[in-house]
C-alpha cells in the first residue's frame, strides 16, 4: 500500500505552533515505528483569507478530498471579526465539513486523572469521566436554507432554517451506536422533541434504528435542556450521547469544560468510507484559536496531539499505536509537566508548547 | 383599585401539591398584609388535555388574557407521551407564552447559601452566585415557520425555523438593560454569530440597542457554546445574560444546575404593559412535572413560591413584600428544614411538601 496522506491545515491563533509539535510526534512515528505519512500543509481561517481573500480556496478544498486524513488546528481571530459573514474565519472550516460530508463528529469528553482537581467540579462528579458526544455534523440549524437576512416590511428579519432528513438521522445515528458497542453499550439521544417537530423525526429514526440494527445497545432519549443540566450533575450516566449539530455545539462544550481538560480534548469527524474503505476525515482539537495567547509559548499541544491520536485509530487503523501515544501524554502528566493552561496552585513542572511537545516525543 | 385578580394553573404532577402550599402564602398575604387577590384556579398541560381533550381550552386562554398575573406549577409527564405533538401538555404552555406575547423570561440563577454544597460544582465556584438569565420566550425555534414533518422524495424531513425580526431582538435587549441597571450593570448577549445570520442580526441589533438607549451599562457578546463553557467554568462573571429562545432553554438550565438550587428557582415571564399599567405576566418554577415522586408529599413547594414572590414584584410593585417572603424562605432553610431533593450527607431536618409551606407561613 503506498503511504497514507496527511494534509496539515494549522489555520490560526495558536493553530500553527500546536501543530509544530504534532509534526515532531508524526515524524517520530515515521523514524521509529516505520508509519510514515505523506505530509502536505495548507491554508485555512483567516491565514487562507489573508493569502487568497477566502477562508478555503478550491485547491485547498480539493486536496482535502484527496487527503486520507486531514488535520486542523484552529480558526478565528478577533482581527477578522468585521469580515463579511461568507468570508469568515468559520466558513473555511464548515466548508470543509460540509463538502467532506462529514457527518458524524466524535467529541470524547475525558477527565484525565491528573487534571481531576482542574475541573470547576468536585472531584468525585468528574474523576474518570469518559463519555463520547457523537453531534451530526453536516446538516441541522448550521446549512439549513432558507437562510440569512431578509427584509420585510420595514425591518429585517434573521433566519436559519433547522432541517433533518430520515436519512441523516439514521446514518450518525449509526456511528453512535457502532461506537457504543465497543464501549459502554450504551446511548442517549438527545433533542427537544417537546417543542420541535425535526426533535420527534429525530427520536423517531434513532428509535427505528436501534430496534432494526441494534437492539442490543441500550438507548435513552432525554430532552436537550435537561441532557445539559444531567451533564452537569452527575455526566458519568452517560456512555455515549448523540445529537444534533447546534445542541452538539453547546452541548459538547459543556461536557469538555465539565472535564478541566479543555486544551487536552481532540476530536474526529467522520464520514462515509472512500475508495480505498477509509473513512473521509478530518481531525481537530476542541479547543479555538485563542488569540490572546498566540505566539507566546504558551499553548497547550496535547489537544491537537490526541487527535492525530485519534486520526492513528480511525482512519489507519493503528489503535495500538495510538494507544502508544495516548499513553505518552498519560506518562508526562503523570510526571508534573505542565502547559500554562493546566498549571494549579498544588505545582507542577511548567513547560512552554514546544517543551510539552519534546517531552512526549521522549516518552514515547 | 380593585383587588387584583390572579389565576392558578397547578398543572400536572407534583404541580397542584406545590401550589397548595402558595395559597397557604397568598392566604397569609390577604389575611395580615391586607393585600388580597382575586384567586381563580383552572386547568393547563396534561390535567386539561384529560379534562378538554386539549392542553389549553380557549375559556381558560381567555382567562389568562384577563388575569393580573397567572402563577403556573408545572406540566407534562409519561402518560402523555403517546399523545399527538399538537396535544402534548407543553403546547398549554406554550400557548400562553405566544398569545400573551410573554416575550421575556426572567431565570434568575442563585445560589442559595445554605444549599452551596449541594451544587456538583466546588463551592467558592458557586457561593453567593446571583445570574439573571432573559431568555426570548415567543419566538425563535420554537414558533417559527414552517415547521413539521413533510415528506421530500422518498422520505421524511423534519423542519423548524429559526427566525428573528429586529423589533423582536430589540424588545428583549430593553429588558435586559434595564434589570441590568437595577443590579450590576453588566450584559452578555449570546448567539452563534460565528455560524447563524440570525445570530448576526441578533448581534448587531443588540449593540445598537445598547449604543443609543444603554451606553452606560456594560456590554459583552459571547458565542453560545463559549457562553455554556464559561457558565461552568467561571459562572461569577456574569450578571445579566440576555439570549434567544433555544439557547436560553439550554443555558439557563444549566446555570440552574449549576447552583445546586434547582428545586428553588422561580421564573418570570413578561410581555407589554396592559391597560392597567401591569405587564402580561406568568409565573411559574423552572423545575418540571416531576411526575416520579408525585403525589409522595416530597416535592419541594419553593420554587412555586418564589415564583409568587416574583410576581409581588414584577406584576404588583410589591418589591418590600416580596423581599419579606424571599427572607421567610431564607431563615427556613438557614434553620435546616430541607424536601426531599435538599437532603444532604451534612444532613438538615426532612420536611414534607405541606410542612416545608407552612414553615415559611410560620416565618412570615
Ligand atoms: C468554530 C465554529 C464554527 C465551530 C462550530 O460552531 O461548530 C466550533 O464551535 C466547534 O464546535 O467546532
Ligand atoms: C416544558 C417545555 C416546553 C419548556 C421549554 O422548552 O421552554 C421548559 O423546558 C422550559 O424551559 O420552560
């Protein structure tokens, strides 16, 4: 098999310097367990407007459809705040999403033991949390038409247009219950099916699918709201949750904070497989672009490491190397090393990005 | 002026047992503040539905229209779940809420000093913590058009639609503002500007609002999912929150959890002056039906009567009698009578639902 293709796009704020140190972690792999990628970098965000006056060129587009996994660091910044809607920082990202189709967003929300007493919770409501949020991710309140702002009569009226087909529902709803199974065997559902009709076709079609394919996972359904507060009381009830791409939005950001582990959490998202049965993917920390603390040294790599992490898993199928570089990051917490973000008033070692980045490469 | 009318709509589940401890309040106020109501009970959600075949007949509609102030405990629960979307308990409520044009609803988010440990979040996160959360209640997702289940080719699409006009955005800012005035001062409006025009449009018509009508009270706009994070993370740092009518459903029981004092937070929900002078307005407590413990003497009567003490204020301009019943609740709980939902390791003194009513009647 020829080697597997990997495009990097680091976008901005702290995206280029995290991705300085996965490019020592991939090179690592290629060195020493004869995993070698065939690395291509490009722009997106606001680097992407700056260069071509586009948040993603068509080239950019085009590569990512032939890429076998691509890895995103961050958009945004305050300095592209008065552009045009269509031309923000954001839109280069969900172009992405939407044009790779993919449509199942796999956010982990983990406590990483040595980060427990991080959490703005107690100790014991968080302490070994590991639940999976699976949001869908290409359609919903995000790409609904009609869209945008019209005028009628004499004021302007802002629309969005949330919008489920059956088919959507059922394919994340797949992933969920694929993932559940080698898990916890367990998924709860989310929407406001209370309120909103797309909320009862949506508890509708998980329903379906679970008697049909998987009567064996055992499935919930929980209102929105109340999933958010339940996040917050108790979150080790879950295994995995799956929900659409608004509530997924606020609802996965929840659970990452919950954790203390905000710059530790990546994610994955996933579409249908390809020619060679790898899945379209594309890979990011949970984390934004944090402007304020760009260049200094002082982001938190591990975010953006896991998730090459978990590209390792599943779209090349190495979930033992994987494994070995989950447990890298494990052993230099273990060991006190700490990024600005993660340092407490109990200690710790405090190391800069590119020092986090060197220690887990030497644990590996 | 005559004696100020009031109707009560108990609901379903551990609804009427709570409002049965507020007319113990409400007969207190008459019988030694002289302030007396006009009190009228009727039916809304499950408990009409059973009644009319309907979660709301168009008498008891009528009714609210009239009414001085309506108090509500709560609706909805399983034996309604097999009921049509269009019968369901939540469309009684939702009826009032459009037809009254309740267009802000006020959550505040406390922390109640003697419940701080009962919060999953570390206590200095959350003692002394005073939210306001002003959520748009008639509009947004949950009434805009078209919405419903169609079918498109060979399946289903289930549809809402998000949808702002200026002058609705505008209403709710006012509102904002002005509670902002009378506590710290301070707004933070969230969208998903990043992603929705609606969001945009929000925005911008927030700011100008503020600009022309509000330039000394201080302004911040955060992304929605941003906003959940920072609510668990570092809730203090807001005072007043203004939000739109799904993403206020989401936070504003999340910031409810977050207090540890879900079973003790009243709502308001306010619409334009009528003739009289008097806001449209509807009161009810944040928590639910309840329905696994109703009828057990275990539900916590609180919430229900804050809502009563909100509106003292809001609807009667009773702030020193309202202020006289929080204290009342207050002195109980710091005495260490404590529901069922309120009990803790630390312990406290277990009241029923009618003993915890008549304990504040005995404080008052
Ligand atoms: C950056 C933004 C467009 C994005 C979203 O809203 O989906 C982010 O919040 C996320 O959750 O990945
Ligand atoms: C009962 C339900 C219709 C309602 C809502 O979604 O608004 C409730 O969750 C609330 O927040 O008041």
């Amino acid at each position: 098999m020829s080697t597997p293709s990997l495009l990097i796009l680091p976008g901005d704020g702290i995206g280029p310097e995290v991705m300085t140190e996965v490019r020592k972690i991939i090179d690592w792999f290629g060195a020493k367990r004869d995993l070698a990628f065939d690395v291509t970098e490009d722009l997106v965000g606001g680097a992407a407007y700056d260069a071509h006056g586009a948040p993603l060129s068509d080239e950019t587009m085009e590569k990512a459809q032939q890429a076998d996994a691509v890895l995103l660091g961050a958009v945004g910044g305050p300095k592209y705040d008065v552009l045009d809607f269509s031309l923000k920082p954001e839109r280069g990202l969900l172009r992405l999403r939407k044009e790779m189709d993919l449509y199942a967003n796999l956010r982990p929300a983990q406590c990483f033991d040595a980060l427990a007493d991080f959490s703005s919770l107690k100790r014991d409501v968080v302490a070994g949390l590991d639940i999976m949020i699976v949001r869908e991710l290409t359609s919903g309140s995000y790409f609904g038409e009609p869209r945008g702002i019209f005028t009628e009569g004499n004021e302007r009226v802002g629309i969005n247009t949330q919008r489920y087909t059956e088919s959507e529902i059922a394919r994340v709803a797949r992933s969920a219950f694929e993932l559940a199974k080698r898990r916890g065997n367990k998924v709860c559902s989310m929407e406001k099916a209370n309120v909103m009709e797309s909320g009862v076709l949506w508890r509708e079609v998980v329903q379906k699918v679970h008697d049909e394919e998987y009567p064996d996972v055992e499935l919930s359904h929980m209102y929105a709201d109340a999933g958010g507060m339940q996040l917050c009381r108790w979150p080790k009830q879950f295994d995995v949750i799956v929900t659409d791409n608004l509530f997924g939005d606020l609802l996965s950001d929840v659970a990452a904070m919950l954790t203390g582990s905000l710059g530790m959490l990546p994610s994955a998202s996933l579409g249908a497989p390809m020619a060679n049965g790898r899945p379209k993917a594309l890979y990011e920390p949970v984390h934004g672009s944090a402007p304020d603390i760009a260049g200094q040294g002082k982001a938190n790599p591990i975010a953006c490491i896991l998730s090459f992490a978990m590209a390792l898993r599943y779209s090349f199928d190495e979930g033992a190397e994987a494994d070995r570089l989950e447990k890298a990051v494990e052993s230099v917490l273990a060991d006190g090393k700490r990024t600005a973000d993660l340092m407490q008033a109990e200690g710790g070692t405090p190391v800069s990005t590119s020092e986090m980045g060197d220690a887990i490469v030497a644990a590996l």
